[in-house]
C-alpha cells in the first residue's frame, strides 16, 4: 500500500512540473452550459450602470436574420465574489472590472476546459464602455467561433451518412445523426430534422460561376437564384412558392468555408400565399477549381418555437463543410 501512496505521488510530481521544475496546471475541469449562454461576472453596480446597458446594447443585440427579435447571447449576471468554484466553469463568460490596466484580453480554458473568456478592465466607466464599444466585434466573434465548435464537438458524437452527397458534389459535412435525406437528385439535396413543431433543413446544389455577378448585384443574384432554384425544387402544397420574404433585404456578408470565400446570406423565407415563414442562412461558396459556386443552405420552420439556436446548429453544420 505505501508503494502504492509513492507511485502517485510521483504521478503528481511529474505532471505538476515543467522541465525547469516551475509548476504548471496540467487537469482542468469539463465545462458546462448551454449554447449561447453567456455568465457576465460584474458588480452589481456597474451591471446598472451604463456599462451594463452597453454590454446589453452589444451582447444582446438581436440576432440577424431572424423574424423575431432574439438575442445574441442569453446572459446571466454574477458578482465577482461569486465567481469561484462551480461558477468558473461556464464554457463562456465576460468578466468586467475597474482595474489600472486597459485592457481587452481573451483567456482560453482559464478555469475549465474548454473555455472562452473575456476579461476587460479600465480605470473607469467611461474607458469600459469605450473599450466595449471598440471591441464588441471581436468579443462576438471569439465567444461565437467557441459555440460553433462546441456545437460542432456535441454533433460529431453521432453523426449521419453523407457518402451520396460527397459523391455528387463533393463535399463532405458533420451532420448530426437526427437528420435524415428528405430528396435528392442529380442537381439538388435536402436534409431534414424533424422537431416536435415543424423542422429543421439544410439544401445543397450548385451554380455556375457566372449566375452570381458584382459587388452592386450580388444580393439580388442570390435573392433570384434562391427562388429560382429553391422555388422550383422545394415541395409546398397548395401551388405555393418556397421563396425569399419580399418585404425586408438579406444581410450579406463575406465569410469563409473550408478556406474558400463565401457570401454568406441571413434572411427569411416564406411560402407564397401561405401562412409559413422562417429563418434562413446561405453560404455561396466560390470553388473556382470547377467554375461554381457551391450553394449551401439551413432553414427552419419552427412557428411556435425559438429560432436562434437552431439556426445556430444548422450554421455550425454548414461550417464544418470539406470541399473536395
């Protein structure tokens, strides 16, 4: 037994320090919450100061793309001297502070693992708020690519065949197993989950190079493509049209696939004549290789249900696309 107490205590020894016998933290806890909830550890002071209201302002904003208002981020407020044990293990926090130094910084797996934490400090509120201000745009950014991951580590636990896809167009996605192949043809894939109330879909095809033009058409090329194309393949009953929602323009952004350029579309569809709308988020993914753009695309149908998380698993999923 006491040869058995030695043999772990060199265990410790050896994994608690580095080469120059500094020691190190080697075990960090599994983290915990759920996607897009976010712990903002901060006083309760400055929570109802100004500095609150502009990290609400930011963090809260609602989400694009959506046909109802939902936030970015959920957030649950915690004072610092609350934030110790269990409370460290949310996968990602914002912590602010009155501090000497100014300062953005972004700390991975500081307590858990793994993590994604921003720590901001400044003398005063006015340098917070200038700070968040400033900042908001790559604090979304590190906490959103944390999510997308996390929710791309929660798919790959089970996920769906997609051999007939990669033969036909050559690309390759993690998609969760729940799903299944509503249609498919030589031109045109749809993927489906079925929730309690409606469903959650993604579509790939792909068009020529040339269908999508210059910067000062590029939205209407996409809004005509998505009708032309999903209008005529997509099956609505009652001689309705699947087709982009009329009454407001997309979002449109330059973004990425698997290292290549894509316009990166947010909007919502609707049926012609129907009562069914929802969410949609489309990657045009140039692969000038084989002179097309790849076309690929999440919608929901959900009408009695919040949208944001699943448009946010169908974005992880189109993110984790491999072009062959």
């Amino acid at each position: 037994m006491k040869s058995f107490y030695l043999f772990l205590l060199a265990i410790l020894v050896l994994f608690s320090c580095n080469e120059s016998g500094e020691k190190k933290t080697v075990y960090k806890p599994e983290s915990y919450g759920n996607i897009n909830n976010l712990q903002v550890v901060i006083s309760n002071e400055l929570w109802n100061s100004d500095v609150g209201e502009e990290i609400r302002n930011y963090l809260a904003a609602p989400t694009h793309g959506l046909p109802q208002d939902e936030p970015i981020f959920s957030m649950s407020q915690l004072p610092p001297s609350t934030f110790s044990g269990f409370a460290r293990k949310n996968r990602i926090f914002l912590h602010v502070s009155i501090g000497e130094e100014v300062s953005v910084r972004i700390a991975q797996d500081a307590y858990a693992r793994p993590q994604t934490g921003i720590i901001i400090t400044a003398p005063s509120e006015e340098e917070i708020i200038a700070l968040i201000i400033k900042e908001s745009e790559r604090v979304i950014s590190a906490l959103k690519a944390s999510e997308i991951k996390e929710r791309q580590r929660r798919t790959s636990l089970s996920t769906m065949r997609t051999d007939s896809l990669k033969y036909r167009f050559g690309v390759d996605m993690k998609i969760p197993s729940a799903y299944h192949i509503a249609a498919n043809s030589e031109d045109f894939f749809w993927i489906r989950k079925e929730l309690k109330s409606g469903s959650t879909n993604i579509i790939v095809y792909e068009v020529p190079q040339e269908l999508i033009g210059k910067e000062t058409t590029i939205v209407g090329d996409i809004i005509k493509m998505r009708d032309s194309i999903g209008g005529a393949l997509m099956p609505v009953e009652d001689e309705g049209r699947f087709q982009t929602e009329e009454a407001y323009a997309p979002y449109l952004f330059n973004s990425e696939i698997d290292g290549k350029f894509a316009y990166e579309t947010k909007g919502t569809w609707d049926v012609k004549g129907q009562w069914m709308a929802g969410p949609f988020l489309n990657y045009a993914v140039l692969d000038e290789k084989n002179n097309r753009y790849l076309i690929l695309e999440g919608f929901t149908y959900a009408p009695s249900m919040a949208k944001r998380d699943l448009q946010f698993e169908l974005e992880s999923i189109l993110k984790s696309a491999k072009l062959e």
